[in-house]
C-alpha cells in the first residue's frame, strides 16, 4: 500500500482531532483515504484490509475492534462542516452514518457509510490536501501527524502560519502549555522537527513573537522548498525514499546534531540513540587513530633523530 494517497477538501483540516491517538488517527484516514469519490455508498473493509492500510501492529481483532470502536466514537464528538469564502455561511454534520463492525464472519468486515452532508468533503473536489498515505502513517507522533496534514495543505507555495490560537486548537495542545513554551519546544516542536525534517526538503520552524512584557508567542511559520503543483506523492521505492529523507535531514541547517541522530533513526526504524551511538564510537575511533598516528609520527622522529646520534 506504499502509493495509497489520501485526498480531500481542505475544511477537513480545520476540525482539531481531539484526544486521537496516532492509531486513531492512522485509522481514521486509512478510511478516508478509500472512501473519496464513493458517493453514499456503504464501503466495505475487511479487517485484514484495514490493519494493513493502517499498518496495524497488534494481531487480536478483539483488540482491533476496541480501535475502531474508539476511533467512531471520538470522530462522533466531532462537528464536520464546511463555511463559505466569506465566512458568513457555515454548515456542522457528523462525518459518518453507518460505522458497522462484524467481527463474528468468517472473514470480518466494517462497513462505513457517509453522512449526506459531508459527501462535498470527500466527492467531486475542486480543490484539495493530498499526500501519501505510507508518509502519514509512518510518522510516531500525533503533533508530526496534525503539523504534517496541515502543512501539505500548503505544498506549493512552501509556507504556512499558524496563529498561537490555531496551533494550540488544531494541533490539541495541552492548555497548561499556553504559558509553558519550553513544553511547547520540547514535546511539540520537537518531534515535529525531526518527523517532519525528512519530508519537507529545508524546513524551518519559527515562533513570531508579539509587541509587550517578555515578548510573547503570538504564532508559529513553516517554511520549506515548495512543490510543484504535479508533483506526485508515490514512492520512488524503498531505497530512494530513505536516501531522500537522509539527504533532507543532512542538509537541514535547523536541526541539532542530536536531533539529526534521532531523525535518522525514525527514518531507519532503529532504535533511539543507536545513530549517536555509532556516531560518538566513530568519532572516538578517528580520534583514536589520530592519537595512535601522532604517537608514531614522534616515535619515528625519535629514531631517526637516535639514529642520526650514531652515526
């Protein structure tokens, strides 16, 4: 499923995913990603369909069907809707009507139908946020997951600002971080950095600061180089798209040295801290050799300077 893509009206980023986990969030648009252009039509989906959309690690579907059941329910606290240019016209609606889970068939399914009034969000779209489904789904933190959704609402013109307001609303901070901005840059900032780093080439993150006593955040803007407006978001394989990703976290001029080592290691899949590891042992082992060499060098300075004494 690595070149499944997920399309669809850009209102849907304006709804805060609240208290959704990565799992949720991967679950929710591994559904969305096949329920574009569908109409009202009930769309089914086996379960094994569904882990694999997702990329599901546990295997008991009793587990499973917690999940779903868990995702529903919250996508149900949630208001949908969609507002004219002006502002002036708005429209709120659930997103689904039908969310059946059968898990006593032989082979158990979901079957999702949606909601009459949210059709416009998923059908005939005239414009649009589109991505790679793989790209979404592999990130591990939900602040990567909400920066990434709304950052490529912005892809071709390389750029986005988000009011203090909107950031903390869309992205389900914390309150008790409004006034903590360490907080803000260690558990939100942070992983958005490094998950997002590999797949926005030169992305920088900025706090704008407003008029007053201290200085206060008032917003946040993201830059990146652009893309083209027919750039496609399949994957170029395996091989390429981790050459890639390196590349961009390499050449990005943001990032700590740590943080590249910890990039690195989400795009690796390895462990957290084995690239500082392997980095640190190799910086150790160079200066090792250059300790080692020197000593040589004045070894052999030493017995041709002996040497030359005899003769």
């Amino acid at each position: 499923m690595s070149n499944e893509l997920i399309k669809y009206d850009p209102e849907l980023n304006t709804i805060p995913l609240r208290k959704f986990t990565p799992i949720e969030m991967n679950l929710f648009f591994s559904i969305i990603s096949r329920m574009r252009d569908k109409g009202d039509q009930t769309v089914r989906f086996s379960f094994e369909q569904l882990k694999d959309l997702s990329n599901y690690k546990p295997t008991a579907n009793n587990r499973f069907e917690d999940d779903i059941q868990r995702t529903y329910e919250k996508l149900m606290g949630l208001h949908f809707g969609r507002r004219s240019k002006s502002g002036l016209n708005r429209e709120m609606f659930v997103m689904f009507t039908k969310f059946r889970i059968v898990g006593e068939a032989d082979s158990p399914y979901i079957d999702i139908e949606v909601y009459k009034d949210a059709l416009p969000l998923l059908n005939n779209l005239d414009t649009w946020v589109r991505y790679a489904l793989a790209e979404f789904r592999d990130l591990r933190s939900s602040y990567a997951k909400t920066a990434f959704r709304l950052l490529k609402g912005f892809r071709t013109t390389g750029y986005a600002f988000l009011s203090k307001e909107d950031f903390f609303e869309l992205l389900d901070i914390p309150k008790s971080y409004w006034k903590k901005p360490g907080d803000v840059d260690r558990y939100v900032l942070k992983p958005i950095r490094e998950e997002l780093t590999p797949l926005f080439r030169g992305l920088t993150v900025r706090k704008k600061y407003g008029k007053g006593r201290g200085k206060p955040v008032i917003g946040y803007s993201f830059s990146w180089k652009s893309e083209k407006k027919d750039a496609n978001d399949f994957s170029k394989g395996q091989f390429q798209d981790e050459r890639q990703k390196l590349f961009n976290i390499e050449h990005n001029g943001e990032l700590t040295e740590q943080e590249k080592w910890r990039a690195i290691d989400k795009v690796k899949g390895l462990t957290l801290g084995s690239t500082e590891k392997q980095a640190l042992a190799n910086k150790q082992a160079e200066h090792d050799k250059k300790i080692l060499d020197q000593a040589r060098q004045e070894m052999l300075a030493e017995l041709r300077k002996g040497s030359g004494n005899h003769a």
